[in-house]
C-alpha cells in the first residue's frame, strides 16, 4: 500500500505545484522540500520507498516540464 502511495504522490505533488507557480523547477523543489522533511521525521525508513519517492519525482518533473512548454506555446 505504503509502496503504491510512494510512486504516485510525489509525481502528484510536482504537477500541483507546477501548476499553481508556473515554473516545473518551482514545484519540483517544493515537492523535494516535503519528502526531505518525511525522511527527518521518520515516516520513511524503506530503501525501496525512497527510491519510489525519486523515482516518481523525475516522472513527475519530465511530465509538468512538458506541461509548461505546451503552456507557453
């Protein structure tokens, strides 16, 4: 469940944020911001989750960089 909720949430999390600054750079820094503070907290402690984590991230960044050049255009 933990593992699913990992490869999707930070992929979200990056469109959002794109979407609300305008700037895929933006929202991918606010999304590594909160995923950092998970991590000092403790909710994450798997390998394998923090790869998820990351993982979806660039998912994330490559698809809101798409979407803000087609925005732009």
């Amino acid at each position: 469940m933990w593992f699913i909720l990992a490869l999707i949430v930070p992929a979200l999390l990056v469109i959002l944020f794109t979407r609300v600054t305008y700037n895929h750079y933006v929202g991918t820094l606010l999304t590594v911001a909160l995923l950092v503070a998970s991590y000092v907290k403790g909710y994450t402690d798997e390998l394998y989750e923090i790869v998820a984590d990351i993982a979806s991230l660039i998912v994330g960044f490559l698809y809101s960089k798409r979407m803000v050049e087609r925005l732009k255009k």
